[in-house]
C-alpha cells in the first residue's frame, strides 16, 4: 500500500467516515458510498502534486493538506473546512 493510500485510509478512521481505500494501477481508488474517487500522481509538468478525479470532475492539490482538504470536502459536504491564517500583526507593549 502505497503512503498516500495508507494516509487515506487512517484519514477516513479518523473522519469516521465509513468506507475503503484501495490501489489499482498506481490509482488510489476511495470508495465511500456511492462515491467514488482516483486520487493519482499529476503528471510532471502540472503545478499540482496530485489529481483527484471524481467522474465528473477533476481537482488539483498541491500537497498533503490540499489533498486532504479537497478529499474530507468531497465525502463529506457538511464538514466546514478551515485554514490557519498566518498575518503580521504589531508588537504589543506590556
């Protein structure tokens, strides 16, 4: 099993999302319902690190959070997703 199929798999445990993970010609294939994802390394020359394709469409994810984040929003649509924001802010004074 390959990392990112392991990932997805504890992913899913942890989401208590019930449904199976598995590898197919170098796809990572997840199955929750009737939905059904191929989750597959993008070609070199794309800006993405990986494509998750739903059937119907395909989506981009440049590294292990995106992935997550755009597989958690697709099998679950109630989850609200959010983002730690990083912002200089002024020096307090005690």
């Amino acid at each position: 099993m390959s990392e990112v199929a392991a990932l997805l798999t504890e992913s899913l445990r942890v989401w208590r999302i019930a449904g199976a993970v598995r590898e197919e010609d170098g796809v990572t294939i997840v199955e929750v319902g009737a939905m059904r994802l191929r989750v597959m390394a993008a070609p070199p020359e794309h800006f993405f690190r990986w494509i998750v394709d739903t059937g119907t469409r395909e989506r981009g994810a440049t590294g292990i959070p995106g992935l997550l984040r755009t597989v958690r929003g697709l099998l679950d649509p109630d989850y609200a997703a959010s983002r730690l924001q990083i912002a200089a802010r002024p020096v307090l004074e005690p």
